[in-house]
C-alpha cells in the first residue's frame, strides 16, 4: 500500500490567513499544510479519501491518472469543497464517490448538478456516482478488467464473518491465488466528531480516521489487527470535536499500532521540526506531499 498525504491541516490550512505566528511563518514546507486529504494506491487502485476544498491545488502535483473510488468521512466543507474539481477525471468515466447517506443527503443540496443522471446533464459538470455506504457494511471496489467470479467470493466472506473478514479474506487469497488480488474490500467504521457520528475506513491492516473525538466501544473490534493509522491530532488543548494531539497518541496505544501518522493539525501545534522531536516512538506528524509505504 502506498499513501501520499495530499493535505495535513486543519480546517483553515496552516497557514492560517493573517497569522503571524512561528508556525504560519515558518518556511519549513512540512509547516505549509493544506486541507486534510490522502491518496491510497492498492492492488493497482487509486483511491481518494476525502476531497479537501485545495483539491485542485493537490492533484496538480500528482499524475494525472483515473480515480478508482473517493470516499468521503463527512460533509465538512474542508472534506468535500474539492468535489466540483473532480472534473477533469470525468473524461475516464463516471468518479465513483461512497459516502453514508446523511453526507450524501447534504451533497445532494449544496451541489445537486455534480449528481446529475447522464442523460440529464449539462455539459462540462462533473460526472459523479453517490454511492451510499453504512458503517459496519464492507463494501468492494471490484477490478472492472477481470471476470466477477472473485468478487463473488468476496461478498462471501462479507456475508459471512464481518468481524473477521480480514483473516477470512486472507484465506480465501491464499486459496484462490490472483482471482482476489486486486479487489479492495473497504470496512466504514463509526467514529464521533462531538456529536456528529461520521465515519472513518479500514482497508486491510490500515484505517483512517479524521475529525473523531470519541470512538463507541463497540467499534474496536473492527480495528483488530491494524498495524498503520493515519488519525486526527488538532492540537495540545482540548477541542470539543477533534482529538489533541495526546488523546490520538493514546487512542493508537490502545489499539496497538505500529506506525501511526497525526493529520488535521492546527496552528496551535509547534513546528514540524520541533514538535516530532517530542513524540514518541513509532508517532509521527503527518507532513503534505509525504508518501508512505508498507
Ligand atoms: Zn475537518
Ligand atoms: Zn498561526
Ligand atoms: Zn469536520
């Protein structure tokens, strides 16, 4: 898996307008930090999470090449205000974008002409899919070149064992050899951002998780076994909506992760350069335009 940070900061960016802070002056590129955004490549899929109103800004410096699937947390303008510049990767087809319903809802009203049905649709609109997702439900993002049977057995193994499905998948890849490789089963998982349940994503031994504050217990089990996190870390003082910097550091302790990068930072955070001197081992700040591989 390989995942570029397209955008590290919080909701205003760092820096933030009219600042004259050390961190919104600092000339450190690890300080310059746009809306928050990844791009995941896996099995030969490109996949955007989040589309951060500095989309444009970012795809610029990224080759231009189809997006198998967007997948949004929630309806914040700084997760989704890029949906419009989806544009330019129409001409590979429809982008298929999965968001849970009451996101989806939201979209539907503030940009309905970015969902309109084929036949309908102005020219020069973004071609868009809405695909509705549920926590907890897995859902596949097939290989379009290769015959369906995998995918079959895949929604098999959804069916079957939700709360295993990574071990289960495993399995039925060691016993079927290629026919499964390049199908990505992606896992939604609930996480509450105060008191706005959005979601975050789990896709094999990785999850991302952005604006949670709290995490229903019953939600653990199906972070299990994950060994790479990318969450939310705002700052040091509390917030009543995102995690500090100290609780994203506990909440990856206690699910035993191996690396664990901090998105969504603020201002309020110190410089890059000072800040990661004084995290611990195996923590780090996420900066833009950092590509990681495991
Ligand atoms: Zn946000
Ligand atoms: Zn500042
Ligand atoms: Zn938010």
């Amino acid at each position: 898996m390989k995942i570029t940070i397209l955008g590290s900061g919080t909701s205003c960016g760092v820096p933030q307008i009219g600042c004259p802070c050390e961190v919104c002056t600092s000339t450190n590129p690890k300080d310059k930090r746009l809306r928050c955004s990844s791009l995941l490549e896996i099995y030969g899929k490109r996949i955007l999470i989040d589309c951060s109103p500095d989309f444009r800004e970012q795809m610029l410096r990224i080759d231009f090449k189809p997006l198998d699937a967007v997948l949004i947390t929630h309806e914040h303008y700084d997760h989704v205000g890029g949906l419009d510049d989806l544009r330019p990767y129409s001409i590979f087809g429809d982008v298929d974008v999965y968001a849970e319903k009451f996101c989806a809802d939201h979209l539907m009203e503030r940009i309905p002409y970015c969902f309109t049905p084929k036949d309908k649709r102005y020219p020069g609109v973004p071609a868009i899919n809405l695909i509705e997702i549920e926590p907890h439900v897995p859902f596949v993002i097939k290989d379009v070149e290769r015959e369906p049977m995998a995918s079959e057995y895949l929604e098999d193994a959804i069916k079957m064992k939700r709360q295993q499905i990574w071990e289960e998948l495993q399995r039925i890849r060691e016993r079927e050899g290629d026919i499964c490789r390049k199908d990505v089963v992606i896992m939604p998982i609930r996480v509450m951002h105060g008191n706005l349940p959005i979601v975050g994503f789990r896709i094999e031994n990785f999850a991302y998780i952005t604006d949670m504050k709290t995490i229903p217990d019953t939600e653990l089990p199906l972070l299990q076994g994950i060994d790479y996190l990318i969450v939310n870390g705002l700052r040091h003082t509390s917030h009543p909506s995102h995690q500090t910097i100290e609780e994203a550091i506990a909440f990856a302790r206690q699910q035993g992760v191996r690396e664990t990068w901090l998105v969504h930072m603020s201002h309020h955070i110190r410089p890059h350069a000072v800040e990661e001197q004084s995290l611990p081992p195996g923590v780090h700040l996420a900066y833009d335009n950092e590509v990681i591989e495991f």
